[in-house]
C-alpha cells in the first residue's frame, strides 16, 4: 500500500478549501437550527451524561418525538465549537471542511489498495469537489456522516493490516476496527456498515475466492470430502470475531432507542404508509434516483419529502424501466466482480461495497426511515461511485488512442463538479436562499413553499409569507401545518377572524370522534398544536376564556402526555384566576418533564399569586438548577428575595441580578434592580452606578431618575439632586413625588421659596385632592409668614384627610401662634408686617419656638422588575410582552423571534421630612 505523500495532501486540502471556503459564510440553516441553535446539550450548563441519553437533537430518547438517531460524539464536537465560539456559524462551519479534507485523505489512502497511484488521486480527486457532498459539507448537522466516515475508512485500514506475513491473524488492527466501528457507530448508525465492507475484502479480495470457488469449498465441507484449509479457518475465525462485535453494537443499539423504532408521519415519507405494491415500487425506484445523483448531480434539493417524488402505484407507470435497468447494471457488476479473480474484478467489488452496504439503512428496504431522499447519505456510497469512474478512466486511459480524450473527459468533470459546488454552497447561505433554490428545483413539496415562508415570516414580511403558505395549502391540501401557519401569518397581520378560520380548517383535517364507536389513531403533537394556536388566538377575547379551555382540554384528552397544553392552559388559568387549577396543571406538566426548567418558573409565579413566597423561591431554583442562566427566573428569584426585606438575602439576590445583566447586558431595568438593592444595603456609591448606568441605556427611566434623586438627598447632597430631577421632570413633567421632593430642596436647602411654591402648585394642578402637595404648600405659606392663608390652606388639606394627625396638629401650632401674635399685636402676615425687622423676626421665632413644621413626602420610586420571555406561548414562538412574573410559553411553531418587555413594579418605602 502506497503511502499519501505530503503534495498529494497538500493537492486535496488545497481543492478541498478551494471548493468550500465561502461555506464559512453561511449560517444555521434548516436541521441546523434544531441540531445546534436549540438544542440545550450543546450547553455547558447541560451535564455530559445528558448527550448519551439524547438523541443528535438533544430530545430524550424515550420520548415518542425523538428520532432516535443516537450520534453523542457528533454532538461533542459541536459542544466543543460552542465551548471556542458559542453560536458563531463561521466555526462550525471552518471544522466541517477540516474533516472532510482528512476524509479526502484516507480515502485516497484506501484507493492505493484497489487503484493505481493516477486512478486512486482521480478518485479522491472527484469525491473531493463532488456536488452531492455539499449538504453534508456545508450543512452543519452533515457533520454526522463526515465523523462517521473518518472512523469507517479508519476502521477499514486497519482491518487490512490483520493479515501478518506469514498469513498468520494479528489480533491488535483487529481490536483496534472494533474500537474505531463503534466509534463510527457512536457518530451516526452507518458507521456499523464497515463491518459488511471488512468481511467482504477479507473473502473475496485478502483470500481471493469467487462466489463459485466459495460456493464449491463449503459444498465439498457439507458433503464431508474435503475439511476446510487453514487459512480459511482463520478467515473464519476473524468473520466470527466481527460478526460477533457487530451483533454487540447492534443490541446495545437497540437497547438505546428502548426497542421502538422513530415515528414518522406520512407527509416525511409518504411511501412509508402506502399499500402494497405501491410501497415497495416506490422504495426500489429510490435506488435509481439516488444514483442519479451521483451521476448528473445538477439539480440538487435540501428536501425531497412529501410529494416532491410522486408514489409508483403501478407496474405500468414507466418509472419502473428506470428500477429494472438499475437492478440490471447493478447485477452485471456484481457478477464481474464475483466471478472473477483478476484485480478489476477486485476493483469493482470494493466499489460497489462502498456504495451498497453504507446505504443500506437510508434505502427504506428494510424499515423506513424520515425521508425519501437525503443527499447528505450519499456521503460514503460516493466513494464507491468515484472508485468506479477512476477505475473506469483507468481502463480507458490504457487505450492509447483514448488516453488524451479520457484526461480531457475526467479534467471537465472535476472543472464542472468544483463549480457547481461553490456556487451550490452559496444556496446554504441563509434559510431562504437554501428554499427558494430547492423551489426552482420541485414546487411539489409544500413543505418548501412553508420553508419560505417561515423565512420571510422571519424577516417579518408577512404578507409574502402568507402567499407561500397559501400556496403550500394547494400544494398539499391536507397538509395541517400549512393551514397552521396560514392562521398564525393572519394573525401576525392582525386578521384574527382569517386566522381563526384557517386553524379550524387545519382542526377539521384532525382526526374526528365517532359517536359510539372506539378506535385508536396515532396523533402527532404538533399537529395537536393547532388546538393550542387557536385557543391561543381566541383567548384574546374575555367573552370566550372559557372556550379557549375547552380546547386545550380537547388536546388533553386525545394526548394525556401532551405537556404543551397543560403548559398553555396553565397560563390560561392563571389568566381566569383560578390558581389551584393553573397549579394542578404544571404539576401535571412537570410528572410529564421534570427537567423543563420554564416549568418550574411557572409554577413559581403561581406560587407568587397564592401568596406563597417560599414555595416560589423554592421552584424559581429548581428551574436555576436546571438551566442557570434562565433569564427569568434570574431577575425574578432576586426579586422575590429583595422583597423579602431579609438582609441574609441580599448577596445572593445580588449575585442573581448580576448574573441577569450578564444574560441581558442592555435591559436597564436589571441595573436598577441592583442600584435598589445597593440601596437597600446602604451602599451609596454603588447604589449611583447603577443608577446612573440604567439611566444611560434608557433615558428617561423614571423609577431610575427619581431614586437617584432621592440617592442625592438622603446622602446629603440635596443640590446634586436638582438636575437630575429637572430631567426627570423633563420627561415626567407629571411626576408628583419628583416635584414634593424638588421642592423641599428649593424651600429647605435653597431657600427658593417661590420655585417650592410653584412645584407645589403644579401638583394641584394636577390632583387638586393631592394631600402632601397641598399640605407643602401650606407649609409655604407659613414659611412666607403668611399665616392666615396657611390657616385656610390647613382647613382645607384637613377637610381632605381628617384622619391625618400630622395635619390637625400643624393646623393647631398656626392658631396658637396667630393667637400669641394677635396678643402682642403684630400683624399676622408679611404684608402687614413689613416695618418689622428682620431682627425682630429672629427673636421672636427664638423665644416662641421650639415647636416644629414638619413638611411630608410620599413614600420613594418603586422598583422595577422585568420580564424577557425565553419562549412563546401557543403559537409563537415569540415571546409577547408581559409583566415581570407573566409564566413563561412553550413554543409549537417555529418560525418567530424574541422580544422584550417593560416590567412592573414594587414599593420601596423610603420617606424624607423637612423641618423649619
């Protein structure tokens, strides 16, 4: 076997980057938004035991939804990229093409043992720039068949090197194929295939039989003639090893998907469904579209599902020449190749090898599989292919006058793969680049013309969304996630009467009750959603609450295990203020998935409604546990700490805060949070830099101004105070309690009594029952030394409150000292007194009075909480805007974007007084 020298190395990684670096432009597109965008293992909060209980999409394996493709070590890897690069696409997308150029490399390496040096480098050479292996190259989730393939051509290479010279077993490369087999298997099922690909070179090329010499040796065994050679012996012995190791991996594989095979819908593969002879026609003329392919590679689809391949329901629909001529090509190289002993025959049965056995369990032969055909499978069967056309360049090339014209013919091919496959790499750039360009390619799979849609809905051109859903519907008219979709684009438009039409038309396509009758139907969930979408949608209306949980029981009662209805009818109860109810049903949730963590957060805010503080703290770090950095239950844990007026809570209140501004570094609100709760703890510097910092991202933050105002005059800097509530007032001109405390600091510390006097003035504008500004302004009148009025000023502000005993006292000390100064006959106000002295003045107020004046303020600026919803309710995914405790919606469509949402509020008391 002819080492890979380092030009050759260099030749491949060269065509390898050359084809696919603009790869490292596009995004997450199609499954991998699933695979990476939402699927939590990736996270380092989820622990590492979770990615081998996980399917590829992070779903547990024992749930029905699961597709029970069992694949951790792909997974690791992209947990890795998240570890070096979180969600940058770039980097995912840059380790792909590593691997596929070390891919190149092996497999150049295991054509050296079938082709000469020239063929085997055209082959390598070809399935480097070939166009089929863009999806897998450049879709993120093709990362599976890439792993898989470096481990099968591994396992394969070492298998070779278990023959010693003396023709002897070398048991090391044969432990060393099982480790490497099971690693295949661990990043994609295929990988088990290379068992199939060693026991066939052992026999037919290491030992060198023909199916007739095969055929004849076991014969003369049976019939007792002849006893089996020693070098057959060990050849058995090493087929009994790995059939052996294979059986393993496959009970340990059937042990993980728990004995259940994944459940697929009709629309993923309609011939799965189908009756006989539909199914199997359908199924074996796959064979020849996939070798097409791999042929004419020139119309490339992301999706050929539902009915984008129509069913063959009949012997005579003439797709089925196309079937018969494959079989026949098919059987003429196999008989070639199992006939004969010569090294072409060699060739040919390794090739068809490596394209057969790998895709054997994508065929749909032998159970079905989610798809009818998936370009990224053809990953390894194109190294057969590309075996063939380099051992069929080679044959030709030997000719001599046909030599130039095969290297003419072969350097075209490579020129047009390498082209076709950079310009198909821009089709992955983005979500709707990838399924227009499938469009231009099948307008029958409605499931593209809603891939559009969820793109453009995306980019919030609804009303083109709705024209590609719409037209989904005709396409597919019984198709309930495209009436789903119709219904959710109407009422993004605000058409809720189109809306609600279009969910009860995806509700008829449900299967119905029979009166009288009892039978059993499989119903998938997400079609169950379309009870929650319109429950969703008809909840807007109070008239019809009631309705709206008529359906969410509806969904209950066909699926006991649906989580998302007690989830959305959880919020729904809550909403009608039946709490015992909203409880029971995220408990019941909860037995359902005890490790969804916005579950725990709903039922905190339940508790939080019952009056139940501690129970809710309690739920809101059940939900911390499972997912740390959960946003909500952050900032509304820490809140319901603050609240609790406890100082043992506080640093962890802190560190909460901290931990949600971190999460969402320009939502103001969080920074006001910790300026109150620095507040609280007395910590004034820290206090105003939070204060200022929440002011900075959100100008005109009321709550943020006014108790940093309020930070200014506690901490006796009362003119530091000024401007910043003259920019309160400038955006709040309304603002009562900034204009009590702007005017205590006019009267008491800049002596301004006529700026007091208008604050003051302006409040009763507003609100003449206001009893602290009228009582202030009493005060200013006494201050004014006009003491009738403010006589009058009390009389009134008490006939407004006469159970305030702060104003039937000052009212008394006015009378008694109008009475002492109507005995000395003075006069009573400062017009009347103006020959008085200002001397005078201060020693009467000397000798007269101890007795103080005290002014009044309402309580301090609430704090203020805030809620930014991770996910939707019903059939957003979109978070709506909600209060600070609103629960948190489980998503059941897939195709919107978060928002964020303002808060609500809580009292901090904080009261201030003036005296004179």
């Amino acid at each position: 076997m002819a080492a890979v020298s380092w030009k050759e190395i260099l030749l491949l990684t060269g065509l390898v980057v050359g084809c696919y670096w603009n790869s490292l432009l596009c995004g997450f597109v199609f499954d991998d938004v699933s695979a990476i965008l939402d699927n939590k293992d990736l996270r380092p909060s989820t622990p590492l035991r979770n990615l081998f209980l996980n399917d590829f999409w992070g779903t547990p394996m024992a749930e029905e939804r699961s597709h029970k493709s069992y694949r951790p070590f792909t997974v690791i890897t992209f947990r890795l990229n998240y570890f070096f690069s979180e969600l940058n696409a770039a980097s995912y997308h840059l380790l792909n093409v590593v691997f596929h150029a070390i891919v190149c490399v092996l497999f150049l390496r295991v054509c050296r043992l079938f082709l000469d040096r020239k063929s085997a480098l055209v082959a390598a050479v070809l399935f480097a720039v070939h166009p089929i292996h863009t999806e897998a190259v450049t879709g993120v989730v093709g990362r599976a068949e890439l792993l898989s393939s470096i481990f099968l051509l591994a396992a394969f290479l070492a298998y070779t090197k278990s023959a010693g010279a003396d023709h002897s077993i070398v048991w090391t490369p044969i432990a060393l194929t099982v480790v490497l087999v099971a690693a295949a298997t661990l990043c994609k099922e295929q990988g088990i295939t290379v068992i199939g690909i060693c026991c066939v070179h052992e026999v037919f090329v290491a030992q060198g039989f023909t199916l007739p010499m095969l055929l004849e040796t076991l014969w003369q065994v049976l019939r007792g003639k002849d006893s089996l050679p020693y070098a057959v012996l060990q050849t058995l012995l090493k087929l009994i090893v790995l059939f052996i190791s294979t059986l393993l991996l496959v009970i340990i594989r059937v042990q993980v998907i728990q004995s259940q095979l994944p459940v697929f819908t009709r629309f993923d593969n309609p011939a799965a469904v189908s009756a006989a002879p539909t199914r199997q026609l359908t199924f074996n003329y796959l064979l020849p579209v996939n070798a097409w392919l791999l042929l004419n590679p020139s119309e490339l689809c992301c999706d050929w599902t539902m009915g984008t391949i129509p069913l063959v329901e009949s012997l005579l629909d003439l797709r089925n020449l196309a079937t018969l001529v494959f079989y026949v090509f098919l059987g003429l190289l196999a008989y070639h190749s199992l006939c004969y002993r010569h090294s072409s025959a060699k060739t040919v049965i390794m090739a068809l090898c490596l394209m057969v056995l790998p895709f054997i369990p994508a065929s749909n032969l032998f159970f079905p599989v989610g798809f009818v055909v998936a370009e990224r499978v053809l990953y390894v069967p194109s190294m057969g292919f590309c075996v063939l056309v380099a051992h069929g360049f080679k044959i030709v090339s030997h000719k001599g006058h046909m030599k130039k014209l095969s290297w003419l013919m072969v350097g075209v091919l490579l020129a047009t793969h390498t082209m076709k496959t950079f310009n198909r790499n821009w089709d992955w750039e983005s979500e709707y680049t990838l399924f227009t360009s499938a469009l231009k390619v099948n307008k029958n799979n409605a499931k593209l013309w809603n891939n559009v849609g969820h793109a453009l809905e995306n980019q919030y051109s609804y009303a083109t969304a709705l024209r590609y859903f719409l037209q989904a519907t005709r396409v597919q008219p019984d198709d309930i996630g495209a009436h789903m979709n119709v219904g959710r684009t109407y009422k993004n438009l605000n058409k809720s009467k189109e809306a609600e039409d279009a969910y009860l038309v995806a509700k008829s396509l449900m299967p119905q009750v029979i009166p009288g009758k009892k039978y059993a139907t499989r119903v998938a969930p997400n079609h169950l959603n379309v009870y929650i979408n319109l429950a969703n949608l008809i909840r807007n209306n109070e008239s019809r609450l009631e309705e709206a949980d008529q359906l969410y029981r509806q969904a209950i009662s066909m699926r006991p295990d649906f989580k998302q209805a007690y989830i959305s009818r959880g919020e729904l109860l809550l909403k009608m203020n039946k709490l015992t109810e909203a409880r029971d049903a995220y408990l019941r949730a909860l037995e359902l998935d005890r490790t969804n963590a916005d579950l725990w957060y709903n039922l905190a805010i339940v508790n939080i409604e019952m009056k139940e503080p501690s129970e809710a703290l309690k739920n809101f770090n059940h939900a911390l546990t499972l997912l740390p950095r959960h946003k909500l239950a952050l900032f509304n844990s820490a809140l319901l700490m603050q609240e609790s007026g406890e100082p043992k809570f506080w640093p962890e209140a802190n560190r909460r805060f901290l931990a949600y501004v971190e999460e969402e570094p320009g939502d103001a609100n969080g920074y006001f949070n910790l300026g109150m709760l620095a507040m609280d703890a007395n910590e004034n510097e820290a206090a105003e830099k939070w204060m200022r910092k929440a002011i900075g991202l959100q100008p005109g933050f009321r709550s943020a101004l006014f108790n940093l105002a309020l930070l200014h005059s506690q901490s006796k800097r009362e003119l530091d105070a000024l401007p910043v509530l003259d920019e309160l007032l400038h955006h709040h001109p309304q603002h009562i309690k900034g204009l009590i405390l702007k005017g205590d600091i006019l009267m008491n510390h800049k002596k301004d009594t006529s700026g007091a006097k208008a604050c003051f003035e302006r409040i009763l504008q507003m609100d003449p029952t206001n009893v602290q500004g009228k009582h202030n302004l009493c005060v200013v009148y006494f201050e004014e030394r006009d003491l009738p009025r403010a006589e009058r000023c009390l009389e009134e502000t008490l006939a407004l409150a006469p159970n305030e005993e702060y104003v039937r006292r000052h009212l008394s000390i006015v009378r008694s000292k109008m009475a002492a100064m109507s005995a000395a006959g003075q006069p009573l106000s400062a017009a009347e007194g103006a020959t008085s002295t200002a001397t005078q003045e201060k020693e009467k107020r000397v000798e007269e009075g101890k007795e103080e004046f005290v002014l009044r303020q309402e309580e301090g600026e609430a704090a203020v909480g805030v809620a930014v919803a991770r996910t939707g309710a019903g059939d957003e995914k979109n978070a709506r805007k909600s209060s600070a405790r609103s629960p948190v919606g489980v998503s059941v469509d897939t195709s919107q974007s978060l928002d964020s949402s303002q808060s609500d509020k809580r009292t901090q008391g904080i009261t201030k007084s003036w005296e004179f």
